[in-house]
C-alpha cells in the first residue's frame, strides 16, 4: 500500500475487530499493525481485579431489542436507547 494521508483514505462505517489499524509506538521506535479487537481490548483492563470482566463490545440498543435477546454477554455494555 503506497503511503497516504489520512484525509485521503475511505471512511469505514462498518469496521470489523479483526480489520487492521497502524498503531506508532510512543517514541517513534516502531509501526506495526494490530487488530480492532486488540485495541478495543487496551481500553478494558480488568488487571488484578477479582471476578472483574474484560469489556470487549458497547452496543446502542432499544429497550424492546433488549428485553428480546435470548441472552447477555457480561463482557458487553448495552446502551439502551
């Protein structure tokens, strides 16, 4: 892939957390490429925290939709809109 500005790429509306991102290390050393689902994940730290669960999803649902799932996934936190 030729190097682009990030004003020139297409938008994704729909990322997938296995899609790939460049993430730069702190003091420039290096770019390497990581998963969504990986970076979602370093914003849930659940480290030394007992029965703690790592949240992975946050989803905008409306009550109706809610109360209609058949079940719930303690690592994701429903917005009820």
């Amino acid at each position: 892939m030729a190097d682009k500005k990030i004003s020139e790429l297409t938008g994704n509306t729909a990322p997938e957390s296995t899609d790939i991102a460049p993430v730069t290390r702190a003091n420039g050393s290096a770019t390497n490429k990581v998963t969504l689902g990986l970076i979602a994940q370093l914003f849930s730290d659940n480290t030394d925290i007992t029965n703690a669960v790592r949240i992975t999803n946050i989803v905008s649902i409306s009550q109706i939709n809610y109360d209609a799932l058949s079940s719930y996934d303690a690592a994701t936190i429903y917005i009820i809109s």
